[in-house]
C-alpha cells in the first residue's frame, strides 16, 4: 500500500479524510471542527 511505503522511507503525508478506516492508519490524528483544533 502506498500509505504504508511512504511511512516506512520517513516521508510525511497530510490527509484531510472523514473517513475513519484511513485516519486509523496514521501515526498521529488532529481533530478539526468548525475550521478549529480539537484534538491532537
């Protein structure tokens, strides 16, 4: 998988999902609402 390749050569990959199956598969997640961080 893509994702996991470009982890694994230490590249950083920003993804703005509402998908939770593909937030799942991150190293770290920031919680937007409302244009505000929530979380992280």
């Amino acid at each position: 998988e893509l994702l996991r390749s470009l982890r694994d050569a230490n590249r950083t990959v920003i993804i703005a999902t509402h998908d939770e199956a593909i937030a799942a598969k991150a190293d770290i997640i920031l919680e937007m609402r409302d244009g505000r961080l929530l979380a992280g």
